[in-house]
C-alpha cells in the first residue's frame, strides 16, 4: 500500500520537469493521476511511462490560463474517476523584467497563469472536496514567494500571490477537512533551463562546471532536483502532513536562510 492508495490526483503543468517528477512519484505511491500540459506530444510520453508502471495514468491537452480548459480538466477527471483528492497546481512560467520594463502583455499572460489558473482550479476543485469530506491542495511557490530578486518582478510578485492564496484558503477551508499548502523550491535543474540560453556549454564537461558555477551561491553549492522537489510535494499531499495546512514549505538548498 503506497501512501496515496486509492487516491484521484491532478497535476497540472506535468509534462516535464516539477510536474512530471511528482506525477511518476504519486503514481507509484498508489494514486490515479491526471496530468495536464500544452503539448501533447510529451504529455502522451508520460502518460504512457505512468501506464507501463501499472498506475492509471489520463493526459489531457490545456492551457491554463483559458477558464474552459480548467473547466474541462475537472470534468474529464470527473469522468473517469469520480472523484478528486489532491489537486497539485504546478504549472507556471518564469517571467523577467522590472516594475517599469515589464510590459501589459507580460504582466497579464504571468497573472494568467501563475495566480488565476491557481484561484480557479482549487475554486473548481473545493466543492468537490467539501461533498467527499476532504481533500488537500498543494500550489507550487517558489522561494521567491517569501523574498524577492532583481529583474525578476513579474514572477515575484506572482509567487508572493500564490504565498498569500495559500494561506487564505487554508483558512477559510480548515473546518471542511480541506488542507491548502505550498511547496516553495528554489532553483531547481529542469528542462527548460538546459533548452534556454540560461547555460552556454558545448558538450557535457562544460555543462557540468557551467552548472556548478551558477549554483555557487547556494549554501549547498548545487541546484535541486525536480524528484527532490516532488518528495516534499508528497509530504504535503500525504497524510503525513495530516496536521499541515496553511504552510509554506521552502525546498530550497539553505537559499532563504542566508
């Protein structure tokens, strides 16, 4: 019996990286699991490595920024399970500028994503919760939820929202054995960065010591990584955490305490 045995789970933003560690993590802790991402090409690979580990695995294709999508996520989860008992809202974008150089464009597309399609899904999802007699929600923070970085405004200030989300839900939903948490991670080593120009490297040698240099700031000197991320989202998800709610859990290599 894995920890989330007979549970329903939506994770969103899974098709790589936080998302895709966590979503293989609950399966093989018993859970049925629903992913969802923009691209079907990669979301239909782990949807299948999720299947040949036994666990029952439905990728569906949406964005969430768009209020049909999510409404259609809960539907479909509906649909083929009946139930929803973790909700993990994982997907997000990075976004960079200052007060004054961010733009509308990327002002609105960051609210978008990193805090309505938060707001929304756990509005979609609370209700179910409330009629089932519990459920837990687990939004993905960052460290930058509780300190703030240069030229990082939008995405700050985005995380600092989610921070606050976090905290008023588990209020307002505690008495409904609805438990609200946040993983907070620091920089984590995932796909993106090694497709970005975040590194310039030209073979494997040099992309070790350009990591290594990057992550020196660390007070553990290297970056996390994404299944090291996702245990503590197990924690939180899990009856572990049975007495948790309202909490931001900082995973962050020391990053905050400095």
């Amino acid at each position: 019996m894995g920890k989330l045995s007979g549970k329903v789970a939506i994770i969103t933003g899974a098709t790589s990286g936080i998302g895709k560690a966590t979503a293989l993590l609950f399966a093989e802790e018993g859970a049925d699991v629903v992913i969802t991402g923009r691209r079907a090409d990669l979301g239909g690979r782990v949807e299948e490595e999720i299947r040949q580990k036994g666990a029952r695995c439905v990728f569906i294709q949406a964005d969430h920024s768009q209020a049909g999508d999510c409404s259609r996520v809960i539907e479909r989860t509906l649909a083929e399970f009946s139930r929803v008992d973790i909700l993990f809202n994982n997907a997000g974008i990075v976004t960079r500028g200052t007060a004054e150089t961010t733009s509308d464009e990327i002002w609105n597309e960051t609210i978008a994503i990193n805090v309505t399609a938060v707001w929304r899904m756990s509005k979609l999802v609370i209700p179910i919760m409330k009629k089932q007699g519990k459920g837990v929600i687990v939004n993905n923070g960052s460290d930058w939820s509780v300190v703030a970085g240069r030229d990082v405004f939008p995405y700050v200030m985005s995380k600092g929202a989610v921070a606050m989300m976090t905290k008023a839900m588990a209020l307002d939903h505690a008495r409904e054995n609805i438990r609200v948490n946040a993983v907070c991670p620091g920089d984590t080593m995932v796909d993106r960065w090694l497709e970005s120009d975040y590194f310039e490297y030209s073979d494997a040698a040099s992309l070790e010591a350009a990591v290594k240099e990057a992550s020196d700031y660390l007070p553990m000197g290297r970056f996390g990584k994404p299944e090291e991320i996702a245990k503590a989202v197990l924690f939180l998800a899990s009856d572990d955490s049975s007495f948790v709610t309202g909490h931001l859990l900082l995973v962050d290599g020391g990053n905050t305490a400095q």
